[in-house]
C-alpha cells in the first residue's frame, strides 16, 4: 500500500490507471476506522482493480460548536488496518492542501439537505458533497462505497453523482455493528463504559419500530411516541430528533407507506450518535 499526501500525485496516479484500463474503487473516511469502514473497503476490492481510500478529517463538514478538533485521529493505527484490507492506495492530504488560502468554491445539493441532519447541522452536507465532489475529481473513481450508517449523506451524495453527472456507480453498504447492536463509529470512543451500554438503545428502538410496523402499526405518531418513551428510559439518553421519512426525498411522513426511513440521533453527554433503518411496506 502507497500513502500519497499530494492531491497532484493522487490525481496523476489515477489518471494512469484509468488510461491503461484499470478500474478504481474508492472509499472516502475521516478516519480513526472501524470494522465499518473495512467492510466498505473489502466491498471496494471485489469490484475494481485498483482499491483508494481517502483518510481526511474534513474541517468545512463540522460547525463551530462541533468536534472538529477533538475528532479522533490515529494515523499509524488506520495505516496499519488498511495494509492488511486490501487497500492500495491510501490518500491522506493535509488541511491546507485541500484548502488552500483562498479556497472559494463549494457543491449544495439543495433541498435534501434541509432536512434530518442537515436541519440540525447547517452547511454540514454542504461540506460534505464539496470534499466528496473535491475527492471525486481527484481519485476519478468508477465505484465509489458508502456506508447505510449515514444515510442520509448517502442520499445526498447520490444526487450529487447524478446531478453532475459524474458517471460513478455508488454503493450504499449495510451498517456494521458491535455485538450490542450499536451502530459501529469512530465516536463510539468518547463513550464512557455507562454512556455505551446505554447508546445500544438506539439500535433496539429501531428494532422495536420495526416489530410494530410488522406487527401492523402505520401510525407514525404512535411508532415515534414508543420509541421516545423506550429510549427515555436510559437516563443518559437524550433525545436530538427522532424522525420517519420517505426513504428518497427524506420528507416527513404522518402515515407509515412505501419505502421508510426511520432515523434517529440521541445525544450521550457530549456524545451525538446517529442510527437508521430503512424497511419497505407493502401496503
Ligand atoms: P466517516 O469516517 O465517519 O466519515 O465514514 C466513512 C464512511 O464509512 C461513510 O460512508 C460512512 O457511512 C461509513 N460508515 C461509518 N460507520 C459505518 C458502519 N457502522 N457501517 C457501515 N458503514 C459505515
């Protein structure tokens, strides 16, 4: 595995694959990986020739009051889990590489964005769809994989293929999780052993929801009410927004229909995990 940290090279080495018939598969990450992140990795190597994962915590994605700067980082760690997963190339550029002084230009994906996170997080997908579309023009990737996870980044980002034309085939991977249930995340770390056990809520309300929708319930109000009530019961567990949507355009649903999005984001102290399901009705 090659660690590139010029965004010239990166590009360069790309383009000669590309001319020489190779196919590139790409993986953006902030890094500090987990089983999720390799996942997507592996997914990555069984679709193309040559496997870029790019580690970049990305400063334009994170507002003022946010973790930018106690985000966790582990180079050598992250290095040493990618040689043995197949990656080839690991693209690691620095802050001012990315954004130079004088840096002007941004992508926004309108409309989706303002809803779930985007509601919660402003310029966050803006920062998001801007190094994802910087990343995309460097590595020129053929596939590119993404986690279910952040679902509605997913969503966003694949708009942003299709509205621009990019010509990348995206793959949205399954979220990878801890024995508990727990959504597997490089924030999991700043949970206390306490604040952990409790955070394996989040993925038990999403079961509940989808027990009640099985077992026939398509009021939304009551399936947001009992998934309140369930993970107010963990004292440490404090509720940002609970929310059941169309699965495509994201906009709030009354009655449960077509393909839901059911997604979550609780607060554990200074810890903010997000979760999703998504599940097709049939009618
Ligand atoms: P991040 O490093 O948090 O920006 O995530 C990089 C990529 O990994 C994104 O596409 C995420 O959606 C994906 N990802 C993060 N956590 C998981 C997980 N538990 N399972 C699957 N994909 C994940």
């Amino acid at each position: 595995m090659k660690i590139i940290r010029s965004p010239k090279e990166m590009q360069k080495i790309c383009r000669d694959f590309k001319r020489r018939g190779k196919s590139i598969g790409f993986v953006p990450t902030m890094g500090y990986l987990h089983r999720g992140h390799l996942n997507l990795v592996k997914i990555a190597g069984s679709k193309s020739d040559v496997v870029v994962v790019s580690l970049f915590v990305n400063p334009a994605q994170f507002g003022p009051r946010e973790d930018f700067h106690r985000y966790p980082r582990n180079f050598k760690r992250d290095w040493l889990l990618l040689e043995k997963s197949g990656c080839d190339y690991l693209f690691a550029p620095g802050v001012r590489a990315m954004y130079p002084e004088g840096y002007h230009t941004y992508v926004n994906v309108e409309k989706l964005t303002g809803h779930l996170e985007g509601a919660v997080r402003p310029g966050h997908f803006k920062g998001v769809t801007t190094i994802v579309a910087k990343l995309f023009n460097l590595v020129q990737p053929d596939i590119a994989v993404f986690g279910q996870k952040d679902a509605q980044q997913a969503v966003v980002l694949k708009k942003m293929v299709d509205d621009l034309n990019y010509g990348i085939k995206m793959i949205i991977a399954p979220t990878v999780r801890e024995r508990s249930g727990l959504a597997c995340s490089s924030r999991n770390q700043y949970l206390s052993s306490e604040e952990r056990k409790q955070a394996k809520v989040l993925y038990q309300s999403l079961q509940l929801a989808k027990e009640m929708i099985k077992n026939g319930e398509r009021s939304v109000n009551r399936l947001v009410s009992k998934m309140n009530k369930f993970i107010d019961k963990q004292p440490l567990a404090e509720i940002d927004y609970i929310a059941v949507t169309n699965a495509h355009t994201l906009e709030l649903l009354n009655k449960l229909k077509g393909e839901v999005l059911i997604s979550l984001a609780v607060r554990f102290g200074k810890t903010r995990l997000i979760d999703n399901i998504k599940t097709k009705l049939r009618k």
